[in-house]
C-alpha cells in the first residue's frame, strides 16, 4: 500500500509553524545531537495516528506546541491530519482534518472533525474492512472485534529500544494487546490467509464451539443417566431394606416402576402398628390395677399388724383383770364378781383365739403380696418388651416417611425421558460441517511454509549484502520463528540457530528482517501494511547509546570493514540496495525515515549512498525539533 509522510507540522505556541519536509522513493535522514527532538518524530505520527498514549515529552516539546499535525499520501490522495496538544497526561481528542491536504496557518487551526469519523475512513484507506476481524480472542483481543489498522504500524517502526534488542524484533510496546494482535495478524499480512479465511475461520470456530457444547452436553446426560441407574438402585436398595418393596427383578424399569407406586401409594406402604400400642396400653393398665391391689394389701397388712398389737396389750390387761377379780372373788363370793368375770374370760378366750390365728393371717396376706408382685414384674418385663418393639416400629415408621420424602424429591430429579441419540445424529452433522471446512483451510500448511520460506530467502539477501559487517556470522542462514517472531541464524546444514552475540549483529539483523518483509509485502501487493520504514538510530551500537559525545571506534573503513565507519556504511548501503531494489526493479514507491546521530559526511562523500538518501534537516548548533 502506497504511503508516504510528506510533512511533519508544528503549531507551536509563540506563533512558529515547523515543518519538516520528507520525500517519497528516499531515505529520509534527521541528523544531528542528543536531546533535539529526533526520536519524538515517531511519536508525534503516533499520536496524529489516533495513538491512546501521552507519549510525547512533555518538557520542551508538548510544553511548546498547540497543535501536532502530519501531511501524508495514501495511494493517490493526499491529506492533512492535526491533533491537539496533550493536556494533563490525556491525549486530546480534539482534530483538524483536510481531505484536500491544506495546511491552516498558525491561528487558523480549528477542530473540524470526530475521531470516530476520522479513524473508519483511514482504516478503509488501510486495507481494514467489516470482515477484517480477529479470528481468535486473548486476555486482551476480543474475538470477532475490528483489526485496527494501527496493529500494522508494528511492521513499520523500528524504534531505539527494539532494533538493537537481542529477541524482540517487533516494538509492542511492551503490552498484551500489541502482542496478541501480532500473533493474530501474522497470517494476515502474509498473505497465508485472507479475509475469505478469516470469515471460514470464524465460521469453523462457530461450529466447533457448537459441536464442544453437544459433545459436552450429550456427556453430562450420559453421565446423568448413569447416576440415575446407580440411584434408582440405591433407592430400591434402600426401600427393600425399610420393608416398602421385595426386589423380585433386577431391571431398571421394573425398580423404577416400583418406586414410583410406592411414591404414588405411600399411605399403603406406611402404617403405623395400632395392635402393638392397644397391646401395650392394655398391659399398662393392668400392671397399674396390679399395683394398686399390692398397694391396699399392704396397707392392709400394715393395719392387722396394728390391730394384733392393741389386742395383745387389751390380753394382757384383761388378764390382770382376771387376777384380781380372781383374787377378790376368793375373799368376796358376790354375784357381780362372778359375772365380771366370766365376761373377762370370755373375752380373753377371744383374744387369743384371735392372736393365735394371726400367722395364719399373715402368711395368706404374704401370699397374696408375693404373687402380685410376681404379676407386676412380668407385666414389667412385658411392657419394656412391647416399648421396645413400638420403638423400633417408629423409628422405622420415621424412615420410611424420611425415605419417601427423599423418594419424591429423588425420583421427580431423574429424567430419562431426553433422546441422546438426537445429539448423536447433531453430532456427527457438525462434525461433517467441520471437515467441509477444514478442507476448503487444508493449504494451510503448506501457504504458511511457503511463506515464512519467502521471507527467508528475501532476508537472506540483505544478511549476506551484511556479511563484512557480520563476519562471524557469513554464510549463516536466515531461520525466521514463526511462533515467536523473531529472526534467528542457522549454520549452514545446522538444523538447529545458534546463538548471536553483538548489538551490532543484532542490529543488522533487525535491518534485514525488516527490508525482508517490506520487500514480501510489496511483491504479494499487500494492502494493509504502508510502503513505509522508520529507523530510530540504528547506527546504537557504534555511538553507545545517546550520550552527546559521538565518536566512533578506530579504523580505517576503506581497508576494515569491521570498523564502525564501515558497519555504518554497510547498513545505509542495505537501505539504498532495498531502495533500488522497490524502485527499479519492482517499480513501487517506498519510504524510509531514519533518525541518526551521524554526520551527513557518511553518505555526502559516497555518490552511490547519495542518490537515494534526502537530508531532511540536522539538529546540531541549536536546530532542534522545536524552534526557538
């Protein structure tokens, strides 16, 4: 896809517009020192780019800026797109927008367009469409949500913390989003699938959730049938054991049946025992008539023995009066006397008649006692029987009213009545959908070895275009891993990469693996992915990082090419050979952007470097991003 960033804009506050001017078909370099702004370049197109991070500094630059804007062309059209500066660490969402590429002046800038307008019509211009959709969702990527043509930037963008990185190779920005959308996209910007794929690979995810959800299901009925089986017979089991049901038959629907009569006729099948309690109150009342008798035959027992013993002292004192009235009659032989005592004497004969019969008495009233006692125990012993049997009857009367309650609710959960031989036949019907579908995907292997063989073979030309400055590593081949994203060498008939050291190697290797894949995109006329490269500082590892003092390591680059002079100019000369390669022989347009420390020297005095690089501006001797 055609792109190019013609201009980079400034609306800064003390009336200044800044531009700075790029060209297409040229590898634009911003020179110059430490601290000018270079690398704020990338961020500034970010943040114009609908970027939701404040990712701009804020001393300097966003302190000195009302208005960030960039003039670019897409395909044939050309366009100016502005955003407000950054207030409180919250990027704006505040936009200028021209279709014909008009360019405000100071203090005519203005909001005139929505980013929900502005991204969907830039998004189309990316090659992004209603079917251009995530085909599997993560922790952060919905399934089935719109590819957002920002995702694609990440083949685009090579920025100073990752082209020097020894297994990152892709700037995702250290977040999961980033991440998971390169994983998802890859395909997609291969060219291994297409749009028409992601629509089957959704459909086919469709099914196949479908078809877990019938599987599953079918599962959890056999699995519920099963359980019923085991549970009809632990309650026929159960309801044998209490008495309700013989189990004359072991089959299922038999038992089933029988538990439902009982459950239907429980008052049948659950009685309480009303012979054993009339027994047992008739032996209560008996043993308490019993009791009752042996109570009055004791207290009459008590009573005799009372009476035996006031008719003992009465003997005794009508004997005394039998002496005396004998003692009297013998001095006074008188009527009366004789008559008194013949009454004593009968009286007396009386008494004793009666005393004499007192063992007699006793021993029958003993008797008695004895053999009512006799009965009350036996009674006793009945009773704490028949107690004992009415209590296990309750007690097993209450399990059975417990068990018929679990019966019910038991019996009323089991459901055998669902056909899964209907899940059998919805099956196999989504399985047969499935493989209709994984057909129609089967070139899916062999389009991904294709491609990722492609790539390889285009990397392998510029790691051998940089085989001087590589020397360690001439002749090693290009080993892309899919599953990680990065680049790898291979010893010649290794099968397994070895291990790279230098940040210059990794630097160079970065380079190659990115003019590879630009180079692929534009050969399969890929429309997603902008003819279009940022480089920020690439020339790290000879410099040591960005402090102001810039020397390189000794050497004379004419005869070492391992000198950093040489490795630098080895690099520019990978851009320029990718440059002609797009130009001349694929006849397309591209543009680099590469932001540096290195003086224009390197490339001013080699005629072959000069041709295809375009000095955009040098932020030395106080020129800066931002004008003063």
């Amino acid at each position: 896809m055609r792109f190019c960033i013609n201009k980079v804009l400034l609306w800064q506050k003390n009336g200044k517009l800044r531009e700075l001017k790029f060209k297409e078909n040229k590898i634009n370099v911003i020179t110059g020192d430490s601290s000018t702004g270079k690398s704020e370049i990338i961020s500034i197109i970010e943040y114009c780019l609908f970027s939701s991070e404040a990712d701009i500094t804020e001393v300097k630059i966003n302190e000195n800026v009302e208005w960030y804007g960039i003039n670019f062309t897409i395909e044939d059209d050309c366009y100016t797109l502005a955003r407000y500066r950054i207030e409180d660490d919250e990027p704006s969402k505040l936009y200028y927008f021209s279709q014909l590429g008009s360019i405000p002046k100071i203090g005519e800038i203005a909001t005139n367009a929505a980013e929900e307008t502005l991204k969907p019509m830039l998004e189309r211009k990316f090659g992004v469409s209603d079917k251009t959709i995530f085909q599997y969702g993560g922790k952060e990527i919905k399934l089935g949500s719109k590819i957002s043509f920002r995702y694609f930037l990440m083949f685009c963008i090579q920025s100073a913390d990752v082209i020097t990185s020894t297994n990152i190779f892709f700037d995702t920005k250290n977040k999961t989003k980033y991440q998971e959308a390169l994983d998802r996209i890859f395909d997609l910007v291969l060219g291994i699938i297409g749009e028409e794929d992601l629509a089957l690979r959704e459909e086919l995810s469709k099914y196949r959730k479908k078809l877990t959800a019938l599987e599953r299901r079918k599962d959890r009925i056999e699995k519920s049938y099963e359980d019923a089986r085991k549970e009809i017979r632990l309650l026929a089991k159960r309801a044998a054991h209490l008495g309700l049901m013989t189990i004359s038959d072991e089959n299922l629907e038999f038992l089933l049946s029988e538990l439902r009569r009982i459950q239907n006729n429980s008052n049948q099948y659950v009685t309480s025992d009303d012979q054993l309690v009339k027994e047992l109150n008739k032996m209560i009342k008996l043993r308490n008539e019993k009791v009752r008798y042996k109570n009055r035959l004791l207290s009459y027992l008590e009573e005799f023995e009372i009476y035996i013993k006031l008719i003992s002292a009465e003997k005794e004192s009508i004997i005394t009066a039998n002496y005396i009235t004998e003692k009297f009659d013998s001095l006074l032989e008188l009527p009366d006397v004789n008559y008194l005592l013949g009454v004593l004497n009968y009286e007396l004969d009386s008494i004793s008649e009666t005393i004499k019969e007192k063992p007699k008495v006793r021993n029958k009233i003993i008797s008695k006692l004895n053999k009512i006692e006799n009965e009350i125990q036996n009674l006793k012993k009945s009773i704490e029987l028949l107690s004992r049997e009415l209590t296990i009857s309750n007690d097993i009367l209450q399990k059975q009213w417990t068990f018929l309650g679990e019966l019910h609710v038991r019996l009323n959960a089991i459901d055998l009545k669902e056909d899964i031989s209907q899940f059998d036949e919805d099956i196999k019907q989504f399985e047969s959908m499935i493989l209709d579908l994984e057909n129609k995907q089967s070139s899916y292997p062999d389009k991904k070895q294709k491609a990722i063989s492609l790539l390889n073979e285009l990397i392998q030309v510029y790691l051998d275009q940089a085989k001087e400055s590589m020397s360690d590593y001439a002749g090693y081949l290009s080993d892309f891993d899919y599953r990680q994203k990065s680049l790898r060498l291979r010893a010649p008939k290794s099968e397994k990469p070895t291990k790279v050291g230098s940040s210059s190697n990794h630097m160079f290797m970065h380079v190659s693996l990115f003019l590879g894949l630009q180079e692929y995109f534009i050969r399969n006329n890929n429309k997603y992915i902008p003819s279009w490269l940022v480089l920020d500082q690439p020339s790290r590892p000879y410099y040591g990082g960005d402090s102001d003092d810039k020397k390189l390591g000794e050497g004379v680059s004419s005869v070492d090419p391992k000198t950093d002079t040489a490795r630098i100019l080895n690099m520019l000369s990978l851009l320029v050979n990718f440059a002609h390669i797009v130009n001349d022989e694929l006849q397309k347009e591209f543009q680099i952007i590469m932001l540096e420390h290195i003086p224009i020297s390197m490339w001013e005095d080699n005629p072959k470097l000069k041709d295809k690089i375009y000095l955009v501006e040098e932020f030395r001797n106080g020129n800066a991003l931002v004008l003063e």
